[in-house]
C-alpha cells in the first residue's frame, strides 16, 4: 500500500519547524510514505527545498513533492488530483493523510475539494483515508460542532485526528504512569491528602509577529481551552480499567463533565500588543483563574492557573502542594510542606519535596528535592511531541487526540472567559500582571514561581 500525506498550509510556519522535522525523523527510523506539500508562497519545487529543506538529506528530499496551489484557483481540484495521481503511480491501494494545517474557517472549501478528489481516485484504487486538523478545533462550542459537521461530510470520527500536540510530549504520558504505575503515589494522589495544584506557564515571546492570526485566538483558544484543560483531566482522572486509548477517554471525560463553567478568572494583555499596526488591541495574551474538579476524589481541591505571553523568564510547571498536617500538630511553622514539582519547560524534570535533618542542628528540618531528569535518565533523543503524533497518525492509534465530546465539554467550560466585555489589565511587558498577586492573596496561596 502507498501511503500520501497532503500537507495543507505546506509553506507555513508549524510545516517548517515542527512537522518537516518529525516527517524527516519517521522516514528515518522506516516509515514509508511519500509527502506533498501545498503552498502559494513559492513558485516551483527548487523555490520551495531551497527555502524550507535546505540541507535534508537526499533520503528525505527524494519523497518531499511540492504543488504551487491556491485552494480558491478555478482549476484547483483537478490540478491536486493530477499530482496525487502522479503519486499513487497504478498501486492498488493507497492511504491519503490529509493535514489541515489552515485556519478552520477554510475547513469547508478544503473539504469540498477533498471529497472531489477522493471522487477521482477511487475510481482507480481502494482508497483508505484520514485527516488531521490543529488546535484550537473552533472558538467556541458551536464553530466546534459546526466544523465536526463539516469533516463528517467526507470521513468517519475514526478517521478524524484533533490534535492538541501536549498530548505527545512525554511529560504528559508520564502523568499517567508516575500516577497509576506506583503504588506510593497512588495512595495520596486525593483530596485527603493534596492541599491544592498549581498549573504555571509563562512565555517569554510575544504575538506581534503572528497578529492577525493571534488577534482571533487569544490566550483562552491559544492554551486553556486545549493544553491546561487536557493536563487537568491527567492530573485528576480516576485510574481507568487499562492504560488503552479507550479506557483513558472514559475517565478524562468523567473530568471535563465535573468541571463547572470559570467563573472566577482575570484577563491581561501586555502593553505594546499591536504598537506597530496602528490600531488598538486589546485581545488578551494573559489570564489567571481557579476551577474545581467534582469528583469523589477530587473535590474542594483549587486548582489555581497563570499562563501568557512576553514574561521575564519561559517557564511551565506543575505544582501539587500537600496538606501540611505536621505543621499543624507540631506547632512549628519552619516545617516545609512537601510536594511534587514537574516542570516541563525548559526540561523535564519531576521533583519530591521532603524535609529532612539539617547537620548540626537541633532537629532543624530543610526541603530537599529528590529529581527525576528525562534527558538525564532516558537521553536527549526523547521524540519530539509531533514526531510522536505523526507516528500514531501513521499506525491509526488515537491515543494521543483529544475525542469531540472532550473538546465540546472544554468549550462550554472556558465559555465565560471568551465574553467580549471581560475587563483586561494592560501590563508591562516581562512582569506579571498585578492580579495574579491579588488573585493568590484573595485564596490565601503563593505561586511556586
């Protein structure tokens, strides 16, 4: 069988640092396929590989075709069709990956085209078919449910892929298996025993130089809807029957359904947002928020999130601080709490705080931080997060994507913080904006960082 992966949006920023990458890296570990990428930017093929693959080797560049393709030509469906033809080269059986790496509001012309195509084709061979569309799926609940309408008109849920790309950074696999994988963790992952959790991401780069795009997205569709909302269903899902695509799916959604809509968020934007397009922006590029998970386990637990754009320092990390009960019986506020650190950027690395003996002292305790590093422990050539999507995309795994029901309850969940009419604090850029700080004295709480 002939494997083909139509790369829409083929000139784009997310082909050319992260897929090309991890297509390049899969066909060197031995996956077979060939790859055609969609583009207006350049002209020919030589305009194309000069630009986007300069120095791949021949073993890649030999199966990395390039079409000059506008969606909107009037001889646009022919022409994709003539060069997915020229492919398949009279095999009998072909499997057409089609990545939507495009805006969802060209969804509708894509898929047109697609079922034109796929019309074609099978005419000539059995015809097998998937496609992969990118976060965030939509910007609200009904576009979501519009455009699942959409793919539905030309394949299966099956054949749907929804990427959230966290989902195949390793960080977010081993959630699961620090938690279900040792009994010691399993034992006080609960509300008899966690105080609260703190999810902290901070970037240092800002969004000027994607504007027009960013300026539809804002920090709730960029990171919360999808990444913090998906990490939270990790860190509280009760342990499922199997660590199977299916079972996990079970158990995120029982989460995503507890949730209650965020009611108690804070929205800012930094202060030369837009200083170059003469306009005034005012989408935000910061948030902060507290949410609760309902469930048996879980409840009356906070769990408070800060995440944007053009901070001091790139930092994400989770914190999951522990009841401090000692304290309290010995009357000693010296005595630290403990807690579990799993910082994902700028690597990962999984912390234990424990107090222990300071030499020298009358029983003076000190946290100590027992560390887990993945580089350290597995080496640095840990897959990167698409190259480990790309490959269950290729093996029809659907682990690592997020189902519809989990993106449908996610937007009705974030649905308060997308009003148009939320105040938003204007901050400087490389400080925090001044309600997160009013934020933790209301709660009674310090950020970890």
């Amino acid at each position: 069988m002939r494997r083909i992966i139509i790369q829409y949006g083929g000139t784009g920023d997310l082909a050319e640092k992260k897929l090309y990458p991890a297509y390049r890296n899969l066909m060197e570990r031995g996956y077979e396929f060939e790859l055609l990428a969609l583009g207006r930017r350049f002209s020919t093929r030589e305009e194309f590989l000069a630009s986007l693959a300069h120095g791949a080797p021949p073993s890649f560049l030999e199966h990395l075709h390039y079409l000059h393709y506008d969606m909107n030509g009037p001889d646009a469906v022919s022409q994709l069709a003539s060069a997915i033809m020229a492919l398949v080269k009279g095999t009998s059986e072909v499997e057409l990956i089609y990545y939507l790496a495009l805006q969802p509001s060209l969804y509708e012309a894509a898929i047109g085209e697609i079922k034109a195509i796929d019309a074609t084709l099978a005419c000539h061979c059995t015809l097998k078919k998937k496609i992969i569309v990118e976060k965030p799926f939509g910007f609200d609940t009904e576009s979501a449910l519009r455009y699942n309408t959409i793919l539905e008109q030309a394949f299966t849920d099956q054949e749907i892929y929804r990427v959230d790309h966290y989902l195949g950074k390793e960080f977010m696999q081993n959630l699961l298996l620090m938690r279900f994988h040792n009994d010691i963790i399993r034992r006080i992952w609960d509300n008899q025993t966690i105080e609260s959790i703190q999810i902290i991401f901070d970037e240092e780069h800002g969004v000027d130089q994607r504007l027009g795009f960013y300026e539809q997205i804002g920090v709730v569709r960029d990171t919360i809807q999808n990444h913090i909302l998906q990490i939270i269903t990790f860190l509280t899902m009760a342990e499922p029957a199997s660590i199977s695509f299916e079972d996990i799916v079970i158990e995120k959604q029982k989460v995503l359904r507890s949730i209650s809509p965020i009611e108690e968020f804070h929205m800012g934007r930094y202060e030369s947002l837009g200083a170059n397009s003469g306009r005034v922006i005012t989408t935000p590029t910061y948030a902060a928020f507290k949410l609760f998970v309902n469930t048996y386990y879980f409840a009356g637990i906070p769990i408070y999130v800060r995440t944007g754009k053009m901070q001091k320092k790139a930092k994400s990390l989770i914190y999951i601080k522990f009841k401090n009960t000692t304290r309290e019986v010995m009357h000693d506020e010296s005595i630290a709490e403990n807690g579990v650190i799993i910082t994902i950027h700028p690597e990962l690395t999984i912390d234990i705080s424990m107090n222990l003996k300071v030499p020298n002292t009358s029983w003076k305790s000190k946290p100590v931080l027992f560390r887990f590093n993945q580089s350290e422990t597995f080496g640095v050539n840990t897959p990167e997060a698409y190259e480990q999507i790309v490959e269950k995309i290729l093996l029809s795994d659907k682990s690592l994507f997020p189902t519809m029901e989990e993106i449908t309850e996610s937007w009705r969940i974030v649905a308060p913080m997308l009003t148009d009419d939320a105040p938003v604090e204007v901050y400087p850029v490389r400080t925090l904006p001044r309600f997160t700080q009013a934020m933790a004295k209301e709660n009674n709480f310090t950020w970890f960082a």
